[in-house]
C-alpha cells in the first residue's frame, strides 16, 4: 500500500493539467513496423496450402531418415509430432489386415487390436519411463516410440510381398530373418533415443518395456499367415 | 519430536531426514532428491510424513490406504505414484531371484521388500507372462498340429486378450481379497505384523515369475514334460507365498490358519492349471464341425511325432 502511494505521488500534478479546446491537436497514432521481426515466421496465415502441407512432410521426412540412421541426436525429441507414428499405425494395421480368416476370431488381430496394442503400449512405456524419474516429456516419447516402428512397418510390407511368392519354409526363414532383424533396429533405434533420458541404475528397467513392445509388433508381423 | 524436525527441515529445507522408527521394520534414509521423488520416512508407528519434494503440496499428511508406508503427497499427485517406483535394476533383479528360490525362514516381504514395495515388478511379470503364455501356446498348437495336411496356421490372437483379463485379475483381485480378509481377522493389531496392500499385490506379483520360463519350456510337446514342469513351477511359487504369509495367519486359529493358506495354494494352482489346459492343449477347444479334430485327438494321445 506505501509503495502504490509513493508511486503515484510523482505524478500527483498531472491530475490539473488539461488541455483547452481552441489549441488544434492533431497527429497520426500508428504502430510502427519492424521489417525483421520473428513473427514472419509464425504468420502463415498467407502462404499456400502447399507450403504448409509440404512443411510438416518434410518434418516427418527428415525424423524417417533420423530413425534410419540412428545416432544420438535431439531432431526427433526437439520437435515432435504424431503424424509419423499415425502414419506408420494405420499402415501397420492395414497391412496386418487380410489374413486368415480374420473373420473368425482365431485370426489375428483385428484393426483396433492394432492400434490399441501400439497406442497404449506406448502410452504405458511412456508413463513407466516417468514414473521411474526420466527426464523426457510424454509426447516426445511417444514420438520416439512411433517413429521407431517404421523399420517393423518396412519389414511387414517385404513380408507381404515374400507371402505373395508362397508361404513354405524358405518363406518363413527369410520372414524370420527380416523380422529379427528389424526388430533389433528398432529396438536400438529407440534406445539410441531415449538413453539419455534416463537415470542411469534404472536403464535396464526402461529398456525392457521397449523390447517387449517392439516384440510383440514383431511377433504380430512373422504371424501373419494370409488367406487361403 | 515432530517440532524438533519441523525446525531443521524450516531452517534447510533441502537436507533430507533419517530416522529412527519404532517398529521392527528397517530403517530408511529419505530418498532420492530431485526429479520428483518426495522422500518417504519409514516406520508403521507414525502417521504423518514429512514431504520434502519442492512442490506446491508441502508438508501434509498421507492417505492411510496404504499401511502409511511410502505414500507422499495426495493420490491424485504424480509424486505418489512415484513413489512405488522407487526401485533400481539390481533391486528389481534381486526379487525376481527371491522369489524363484524361497529358503524357509526367509519371508520374502522382509527380506526382500524391505518396505519398499514396488509396482514395476507385478505389473511388468503380468504383461509379459500374459504374451510369453499367449505366444507359447500358440506355438505349442502349431508344433503339434504340424504334420497335420488339413491344419492352416491361424495366430489366435484373441487369446492373449483372454490371458490378460485371466492374469491381470488373478495378480489384483486376489491380493484385494487376501489383504481385506487378513486386515479384517488381525482387528485392531493391523500395524503389527499385518502386510500392507502393496506389499500384498508386490509378492504376489513377483511370485508369477516361476511361470514365464515355464510357460516358455512348455513349448516341448511331451505331456510329462510338462507335468513335472508346473508342478515343480507351483511348488516354487506355492513355497514363495506360503512361507510369506504363514507368519501373518499362524497366529490365528488353528482352522482359519490352515484354510486361509490352503485357499492361497488353491488359487494359484487353479491359475496354473487352467492356463495349461486352455492355452496349451489342443484336444479341448478344436470345434465338433472341424473335419479335423478325429486325428488332432490321436495325435494328442501320442507322446512322440
């Protein structure tokens, strides 16, 4: 209360001042503006919907080639997005659709099990890394932990297309080989992400969740037996 | 003694607090500074726990829902839940070892949990127990019925939605039942020598790890195999439980004590029971209209391929 009291008291003659109708006042209030302000940057109101659309693809392009090549960088943590992980999702599931039988429930998954397997497992192994004192925020492990499907997602498309060919041994050894080793991928690419993150006594606890995540994707994928 | 540490934690509260509690349990240093662990002061007698986390909630008082053991802050905070997380990959290592090799005399809660029960373990052993039952069954199935002209590989993945409802229920509501029925016949002593729900749900939890290598090994077709395997599986883990709880129960009358252990090795053998005989054989669920089901049952009966 003293302090509001001496503020206003510099300014306590002002309150008399006034100014009379015969002197003519008259100007241009306007905002002056800078032409190197940042905010160009955040006004896309104006640009063309293909420079829009292109932007957030080319985001995604450039997380697909991190995941690719993975090495310990921050691209994929520092600006998230879901659309890679949708993206890989829903093919996913697509794919992992036409197999046998699907309409009798001894079949394998159905779509929703798809999505519910990735979505909630990847909502479970964010909340578990969280709990157990990891420093990443929820979304960006979640963005790490979809963009890491991409190599099991590009191993059930070469399965398809092997399945095309028959579904004999030689079929099954060379599904299997591509499997493990786009799981391992995977895996590594997650960990490869996500290590920093973590206290270190309790690495082992974080990973293990991935593995079996990325198990179970694997394991959905080498069971995929089409109709016949 | 609450104002004396009311002082010092006013005076700095950054310093973290050991103390000395009255009850039998060890003792525990307050914990891990930082990253939003509040530090929990061990010990059945005291009610109200010293939060020392950074954060809006201050110092308050637990809920008592859970023995007043770890629990900081309200539940509907994150640092609550932490706090049944608070465990390290070699502690986490070091149960799942004590529950595959019980000695008598060494209780598991207090030997192994120590007053730190965790919710990592129970829940991470369901998950993957509910995948490795699921995923070996159906490779038990397709390994059985591989010869078979007629047989079409099918992944069966419904079954792991049925392994999950059957695992996660067995791992929850039982330890529920236990607790509630153990807190209701020990009365008003509930502090001395009554197990805490988390520590119910943890050894209960941890005592389902004997089946995932089992449920793995059952894999090999050979009925006996697979016979010796749970019972050798239930006896580990029966052992596990039994020689936890009997200190708690024995107390009780003679007849309540023995049927209350009875129940518990009953449930868990009925676990490991209908887990094999859905998951693993074949002669049962094969529909009456599948052409194929006369040689399935033959080939059961066999015990070489």
């Amino acid at each position: 209360m003293a302090a509001a009291e001496e503020a206003s008291r510099p300014f306590a003659g002002l309150s008399d001042v006034s100014i009379s109708e015969d002197i003519p006042v008259e100007g241009d209030i306007s905002v002056p503006v800078g032409s190197t302000r940042r905010d160009d940057e955040f006004s896309t109101l104006d640009e063309p919907v293909k420079e829009t659309i292109l932007r957030d693809l080319r985001a995604v392009g450039n997380k697909f080639i991190h995941v690719l090549y993975p090495k310990r960088s921050t691209a994929l943590l520092r600006d998230w997005d879901l659309w890679g992980p949708l993206l890989l999702c829903v093919t996913l599931a697509l794919l992992l659709q036409g197999g046998a039988a699907d309409s009798d429930d001894q079949g394998g998954p159905q779509f929703a099990e798809v999505f519910v397997i990735v979505w909630f497992g990847s909502i479970i192994i964010t909340l578990n890394s969280k709990l157990l004192g990891g420093t990443i925020s929820f979304f960006q492990s979640l963005c790490v932990l979809g963009y890491c499907i991409m190599p099991l997602t590009a191993a059930m498309a070469v399965c398809r297309i092997v399945l095309v060919g028959g579904s004999g041994t030689v079929s099954f050894a060379v599904r299997l080989a591509v499997v493990s080793v786009s799981f391992g991928w995977s895996t590594f690419a997650s960990t490869a992400f996500l290590a920093d993150s973590q206290p270190p006594n309790r690495k082992a606890l974080v990973v293990y969740p991935v593995f079996l995540f990325y198990f179970v994707i694997g394991w959905m994928i080498l069971t995929f037996s089409p109709s016949q | 003694e609450f104002e004396e540490a009311a002082e010092l934690l006013s005076a700095d509260p950054g310093a973290s607090t050991l103390s000395m509690s009255s009850s039998k349990n060890t003792t525990t240093a307050a914990a891990t500074a930082g990253g939003g662990g509040g530090g929990g002061v061990g010990g059945g007698g005291e009610d109200v726990k010293l939060d020392l986390s950074d954060d809006e909630e201050g110092q308050e008082e637990s809920s008592e829902l859970l023995g007043g053991q770890k629990a900081t802050g309200g539940f509907w905070t994150f640092e609550y839940y932490q706090s049944f997380f608070n465990v390290d990959t070699m502690q986490v290592l070091d149960r799942v070892k004590g529950s595959m090799m019980p000695l008598p005399g060494r209780n598991f809660i207090k030997h192994h949990l120590r007053s730190n029960p965790d919710l990592y373990g129970p829940f991470w052993i369901c998950v993957t127990l509910v995948f490795s039952v699921a995923i070996s069954g159906n490779l038990s199935i397709f390994l059985t019925k591989m010869g078979t002209p007629t047989y079409h590989y099918r992944p069966q993945f419904h079954r792991v939605t049925i392994a999950a409802v059957v695992i996660f229920m067995y791992a929850w509501l039982v330890p529920i039942g236990l607790w509630g029925f153990l807190t209701w016949r020990q009365g008003s002593e509930r502090q001395i020598g009554g197990y805490s729900f988390m520590e119910t749900v943890c050894v209960y939890g941890y005592s389902l790890f004997i089946y995932i290598p089992t449920s793995v090994l059952w894999i090999i077709p050979y009925e006996w195999v697979r016979w010796t395997l749970i019972v050798v599986a239930m006896v580990i883990s029966g052992s596990v439980l039994v020689l936890t709880f009997w200190p708690v129960v024995r107390d009780d009358t003679k007849v309540m004590a023995v049927a209350t252990v009875v129940t518990i090795v009953a449930l868990h053998t009925l676990l490991a029971i209908g887990c094999k005989m859905y998951f693993f054989q074949t002669a049962v669920h094969v529909p009456a209209s599948d052409p194929t089901a006369q040689p399935i049952q033959l080939t059961q009966a066999t015990t070489h391929h």
